[in-house]
C-alpha cells in the first residue's frame, strides 16, 4: 500500500493572532494603534503580527458589508439544483456559469440526492422568478430545481445576528 503525505495548509496561530482576527472581524476599519490597545500589545509588533497574517493568507482581504435590505433586495430564496451530468467538465463548466449571475449570493457543491445549494437575493418574487427561468435553468447540465423561500434571516454572517 502506497503512503500518502496529507498536506495542510493551516497556519499554526497563537492566542494574540487569534485576538487578531476577532478584533478585526467585527472591526475591520481599527487602527494599528487601537489594534494593540485591544489585543494588549504594542504596536510595532501588532502591525508585524497583522502583515505575517495578510501575508500568509489568513487575512484574505478587507471589504464593505453592505446591508442588501436597505438597497430593496430583501427576497432570498435557497435553490437546490439537480444536473444530468456530473462529471468534471460538468461541474467546472456550471461551476463557471453561475460565478457570472450576479443574484447567486453563495453557491455550495453538495453530498446530496442534488448536486448544489444556492442562495438567491432579488428585489421579489417576481424578480426571483425572472432569475429562475431566465439564468438558473439556463445554466449548463441544470437538469431540475427546487425552490425554498426565506422568510426571514435569523442569523446572516455577513452582517452579524439579525433579530
């Protein structure tokens, strides 16, 4: 039998870095210096902790949240699609397909009696419907859906704990 190396690529990260990453994910615009106030560090050393963190990759990046209630896209609708085809060029090309529809929200390869989750936003059912029929169905190997509505968020990473 054959031995296999399973390589990972975790990042081996102390209780200050993890202090870090909290601070920075409910506060994203703080600076150096209020950045080591928070984790009790000074700042030279927080700001090489930060740059070590970026530029290993666990800080991908640094982004708006926007609130997609307050721009009037306040319909989301949970999608479970079915292809008639999954083999690899099938995955990559549907896979291709929806990064380009800009309503699909998140999209999720699932072990399942489907083959994807997708979480839709648009303005309403009307819109969503549009979406469905227009790009959702169109999409390569797209060989059924299903439809659940959201009828309020209870909980939204993005944006934190909606009650």
């Amino acid at each position: 039998m054959e031995d296999f190396a399973v390589q990972s690529d975790n990042v081996d990260l102390d209780r200050l870095d993890h202090a870090i990453l909290e601070v920075l994910s409910s506060d994203g615009r703080i600076s150096i210096t209020d950045l080591a106030k928070r984790i009790g560090l000074s700042k030279s050393p927080t700001q090489a902790r930060l740059r070590r963190l970026e530029a290993e990759g666990v800080i991908a990046g640094y982004r708006v949240l926007v609130d997609p209630i307050r721009l009037g896209l306040d319909h989301v609708a949970f999608v479970e699609v079915k292809l008639n085809d999954t083999r690899e060029a099938a995955l990559r090309a549907f896979n291709e397909a929806i990064i380009l529809v800009g309503e699909i929200e998140q999209a999720h390869m699932i072990a399942s009696n489907f083959d994807y989750l997708l979480k839709v936003r648009t303005r309403s059912m009307a819109a969503y419907r549009s979406v469905l029929a227009e790009k959702i169905s169109t999409l390569p190997y797209v060989a059924s859906t299903s439809t659940y509505v959201a009828m309020q968020a209870v909980k939204e990473p993005a944006l934190g704990d909606v009650t």
